[in-house]
C-alpha cells in the first residue's frame, strides 16, 4: 500500500497500530499467494517477493511442517491469553466455556473495568469459518488495542468502564487448526459423521433458528453442511449456552468472518425488516463510515439476505431471535483479490480499520437510540 493510502482518509495519520501476533504473521507470510492470470500482475507480485500459483494445492508451502497440531499454533493463542490475563488482572478475565470435539479448551477473554454494577456487554466471535484467519488475527488486535490505548484513549477508556466485551478469539479451534497443518481451505468443523467419511459441520448453519432450511445443505460433504441436529457441534453449543446464560446484560453479538467487506445484520434466512431496523441500520451506517475514515475502503452494509444471500441456521439470526437486539457478521477484506489469502501488508489496516467500526457500534450502545432521527442521506454517503 502506498504512503499515500495509509494516510487516514480525513488527513490526519491513524494511530500507530500494534503488532498481529507473530505467528499470524508467519503463516501469513508463508502462503502469499495469487490467482490473477494477468502476467504484469504477477510479475509485479514475484517483484515484491509474493509467491504466485494459478492452481494452489490446498495443503500450501509451509503449512504442514508440523504434524504435531497441538503444538504448533493453537497453544500460542491460548498463551498469548493466557499472558494477557496475567499482566491485566484488573481489565481481563480468561475462562473456558466447554470443550471441542476433538477436546481443545473453548476460551473467551473478558474484558473491561471490574465493577459490582450491572454492565452491558458485546460479544466478539472470530474464526468461526477455519480458513478466514483474518478473523482471529483482528480479535487478537482488538484485545491488544484496548489494553494499550485504555490508559491513553478516553473512548477506549469509557467503553471498557461501562461495558464488558467477551472476546472468542478462535470459534472453530479444531477446523482452524486443521486449516494450518492440512488443508489451507477448510471451513467446517471436524466433527465426525456415523454415516459418511466426509468430516465437519458449517458452524454457522447449526444454529436452532429455520436450521437447515435455505441457503444450509442436508449433504455431509458439503461446505455448508447443517449438521446431524441444531447445536449439534460442541463449539455452537457451548457458545449459544453461554449467550442464553447472559442474554439480559448481551446488547451487541458480532461475529467476524471473510471475505466481501461488508457489514451485515438480520434476517439472513428470509427477505423481511426486523423490528428495530432504524436503529440497526443507524449503527451499521456509523460503522462503515467509521471503517472508511481510516483508508477509503468502502463497505456495503444492509440485511444479509438481500446484502449478501439467503442462509438458515446462523448465529446472527439465533442471537437476535434470542433478544441481542445488536446483532452483526461483518464480512472483512478483501472482494476476491486475494480473498481468503489476504497478504501480510493488508492486515494492519484491515484490522485498524475494522476496530474503529465495532469501537463505533460498542459506542452506540451507551446511547439511546432516537429512531425518528435516522434516515440515512445516500447521495451525500454515496460511498456507502
């Protein structure tokens, strides 16, 4: 990116963004790849030392040195958490709230000013697709920005005083992890089926609200498998059991995945208006004017169904049909360039760009909304 484009869009330079975890950086880096046919593109990727492939294998360079899983990446996010709950006692709490299939430890961050008063609280789900790891990498960012820029940002500084966030790093653990050591590209969990050789479930397909219906597949093969029953995998069971447990004081659920830059709300299962739609078409257009603020990079907001495409059984629609009345899944960078193998240059400014549309939404909760106050101008915003 040029100097240029990462000048903040209003003129002034964003804050010195801090660093993604360095194993996210190396695997990264070690999968920099590009489809283009475009030989000057390619020619312009080997120049700046990317590697090219027009048919990568799914098993890519690098992503399968260590066949011990369980030593190689998830341990460094559960380290890595654990180390932040240990140098901030008084802004973190690390807790597990069950188990995957294949056994690993489901852990959630809380963050935010220890207060025996009721506290709203948003929740942040990130990797819940395996081979979206820009996911993980922002939620990472997002717990490391707060906690640095608490003692100096008085937004960060009010937010973490009223609110509480609960931060899933990584959803989907076994899949994710899977995703480092075998297969770059899969998406599911990997839960086994009885019946067919075919392994994992859709994590966001299995949630109980129109499961299975349009836009979730009843074939176990399939990348948008449904899953044998709602909650079928432990990883979705655990976190709708939780959510439920904490619905009254939960006003925000976002959970982020990959790739279209978009910013989505309800219904994704059917071509309808919720209920308070002003007020969530208000915080979505905040956001991505927010996100845009930061580098130019335009996002498409609106109904998943009619924004994106129909889908059944996902975890946005289950948490506003449970009483979340603020329920997102933003869609990261970028739109197809590189799409799940988003490069190492692009990750700070995604990840910089994506915190200031959640610290926008975060915002939004302290307030009331007025929804006679927000019908939005297009040809004024015609970027959005």
């Amino acid at each position: 990116m040029s100097q240029e484009g990462q000048k903040d869009h209003q003129g002034q330079q964003p804050p010195e963004p801090l660093p993604v975890h360095p194993a996210i950086i190396q695997k990264v880096r070690s999968v920099q790849v590009h489809q283009s046919s475009d030989r000057e593109t390619e020619k312009q990727l080997l120049s700046q030392g990317h590697q090219t492939d027009k048919q990568p294998s799914l098993t890519l360079s690098g992503c399968c040195q260590h066949t011990d899983s369980n030593l190689y990446f998830s341990p460094q996010i559960q380290s890595w958490m654990f180390e932040m709950n240990r140098t901030h006692p008084h802004l973190v709490d690390m807790f597990s709230i069950g188990r995957s299939y294949e056994g690993r430890p489901l852990y959630v961050l809380q963050l935010g000013k220890r207060m025996r008063s009721y506290k709203k609280a948003v929740w942040i789900d990130c990797g819940v697709h395996a081979r979206e790891w820009i996911g993980p990498a922002f939620c990472q960012w997002f717990v490391k920005e707060a906690l640095h820029s608490y003692q100096y940002d008085s937004v960060m500084r009010r937010l973490m005083n009223q609110l509480n966030f609960y931060i899933m790093p990584v959803f989907n653990v076994d899949g994710y992890n899977f995703s480092w050591t075998t297969d770059r590209f899969w998406r599911k969990t990997r839960s086994k089926n009885a019946k067919y050789h075919c392994r994992g479930v859709d994590a966001n397909r299995n949630w109980k609200v129109k499961w299975c219906e349009e836009g979730a597949s009843s074939q176990p093969c399939d990348d948008t498998y449904c899953g044998p029953f709602p909650e079928s995998e432990p990883e979705v069971k655990a976190v709708a059991k939780f959510l439920r447990k904490h619905k009254k004081r939960v006003k925000a659920y976002i959970s982020i995945h990959a790739y279209a830059q978009m910013l989505l709300y309800p219904y994704s299962y059917k071509y309808a208006t919720i209920p308070n739609f002003n007020c969530v078409e208000s915080a979505a257009h905040n956001a991505v004017t927010a996100l845009y603020s930061a580098y130019g990079v335009r996002y498409r907001y609106g109904p998943a169904s009619t924004t994106l495409y129909v889908s059944s059984g996902s975890s946005m629609d289950w948490a506003y049909r449970n009483g979340i009345p603020y329920a997102f899944a933003f869609e990261l960078r970028d739109t197809g360039y590189f799409g799940f193998l988003l490069p190492e240059a692009l990750i700070n400014p995604t990840c910089t760009e994506t915190m200031r549309a959640v610290m926008t939404i975060s915002s939004g909760l302290l307030k009331k909304c007025e929804t006679g106050l927000h019908q939005l101008d297009r040809e004024r915003y015609p970027y959005l």
